[in-house]
C-alpha cells in the first residue's frame, strides 16, 4: 500500500517541485515589495498556464 502510494507521488514528483519552486519564487517576490509579489504572481501563473497547454497538446 505504502508503495503503491509512492509510485503515485513519484509520477507526479516534478510537477510537484515546479509548483512549489513557484511558490517559492513569489514568496520572495513579495519579501522585496507588494507590487513585485503581485507581479511575480502574473509570472508564475503564466508559467503554469503555458506549461499546461504544452503539456495537454502532448496527448
């Protein structure tokens, strides 16, 4: 069962670094000023959007 669940996790391992080095990013974002963070959200979306498309015209 155990392992079961980690193959799951291990499928999605990189999507799950990305998301979370977005996360990340805009954190710092708003750590320099609000209107950086606020920006830095625009970028991380755009990112996330982008890279889903890529990823759903694959299949």
């Amino acid at each position: 069962m155990i392992k079961d669940i980690f193959t799951s996790i291990w499928k999605y391992f990189d999507i799950i670094c990305f998301l979370i080095a977005i996360l990340f990013a805009v954190w710092g974002c708003f750590l320099l000023s609000f209107a950086v963070g606020i920006f830095g959200i625009a970028v991380g979306l755009i990112l996330v959007g982008y890279l889903s498309e890529k990823i759903a015209s694959l299949q």
